[in-house]
C-alpha cells in the first residue's frame, strides 16, 4: 500500500482580493507539507476568477477547496484546519483622488467634533455642572464665587487628556501593543459584519 503525502491547508476566515483577479488556494489558505514542490503547485492552483464589473462578496466552502485540489494533483491526503467556509470580498480599486479621500476626512472630523460637543454641552446642562462647581469651589476655598474659570479650564483640559489616554493614541506603551477600545470595539464590529455576510450569502 503506497502512503499518500500528508498536506495541511489552514484556511483564511476572510481574505480581500482586488476584482477581476484569479483567486489561487495561496490566496484563501496556507498550505503545509513535506514536498515543496507540491506545496507550490497547490498554492498556485486557480479557484475562480472574481468580477470585474462590482464589488462582491462570495462564500467558498473548504469543501470546494480540497475538490478542486485533488482534481489537480492526485495521490495526496489533505487534511484541512481553520474556518469551514472562506468570505472572498473582491473589491473594485476605484483609484480615489487624494484630495477627495482629504476632504473626507476633514469632514467627518468636524462631523465628530461638533456632535461630541453636543454631547458633552448636553449632558453638561442635565447635570447642572454649573451648580456643582460653584459647590466644589465653596468647599476648597471657603468663598462664593461666580468666576469658575479657575475650575472650569482644568476640567477641560482633563476632558482631553483623558479621552486621549483612554483610546490610547499618545501614550501608547511601547513594551507591548495593546489595542485601544475604539479598535477593539471596531474589531467586534467587523466580526459582526462577516458573520452577517456569511449567513446572509449562505441563503441567497
């Protein structure tokens, strides 16, 4: 009995490719075994070729994977570990002028700014911070005053400071990178968005 070569493919749970480009195995899973030679002929063998005209996204099971190789070489044991279905997202490179990407930019910045604004102004006046600084004034100094400036200026400033620190976009630790709760929080997003495109492609 002739054993057969022993081939791992570790499959991607996502992989984006640009449209109208022949998707290779390579380009949806790793692939680990003995031969070189083989382990470069499977990493070169084509699966599809995506559309040019739209961006798409496209469920390929790991069973299709495995199919197309073994039609392609024969003789081999393959053994497949990772996600049982790849999402391809093939998008259209539009080429987007830089100054068009700049101004957009711009804009959801001031977009951001002034809607954080709102909301802190607005908490602000449910709260009567007012109020409450003049009593924190009282209470460290002993004296009414209607000039909180004193008070006021360090608070913003802490606002700042503290929204900074917090998303870790200056001090960030070198020893180790430790992700911010804005990319943490885009990362269960996106989770969220793959998942909902794997169901939703599935029963199209």
């Amino acid at each position: 009995m002739i054993k057969k070569l022993k081939v791992y493919i570790q499959t991607e749970p996502k992989v984006e490719v640009e449209a109208g480009k022949m998707l290779k195995i390579k380009d949806v899973a790793s692939i680990f075994c003995n031969d070189e030679k083989i382990q470069d002929k499977i990493a070169n063998i084509d699966i599809e070729k995506t559309k040019e005209s739209i961006n798409q996204n496209k469920v390929i099971p790991v069973l299709k994977v495995i199919d197309i190789i073994h039609k392609n070489i024969k003789d081999i044991d393959i053994v497949a570990i990772g996600e049982p279905e790849i999402l391809v997202s093939s998008k259209k490179n539009k080429g987007q002028n830089k100054i068009f990407q700049i101004f957009k930019v711009i804009l959801v910045s001031i977009l951001l700014f002034f809607g954080a604004a709102l909301a802190i102004t607005n908490f602000h006046s449910d709260v009567n911070i007012e109020e409450t600084f003049k009593k924190m004034y009282f209470l460290i100094t002993g004296e009414k005053s209607k000039n909180l400036l004193i008070i006021q200026i360090p608070y913003s400033i802490g606002i700042g400071a503290g929204m900074t620190s917090f998303f870790n976009h200056i001090f960030a630790k070198k020893s180790e990178k430790e992700p911010s709760p804005l990319e943490v929080e885009m990362y269960l997003y996106d989770k969220d968005v793959d998942e909902y495109i794997l169901d939703s492609t599935k029963h199209n």
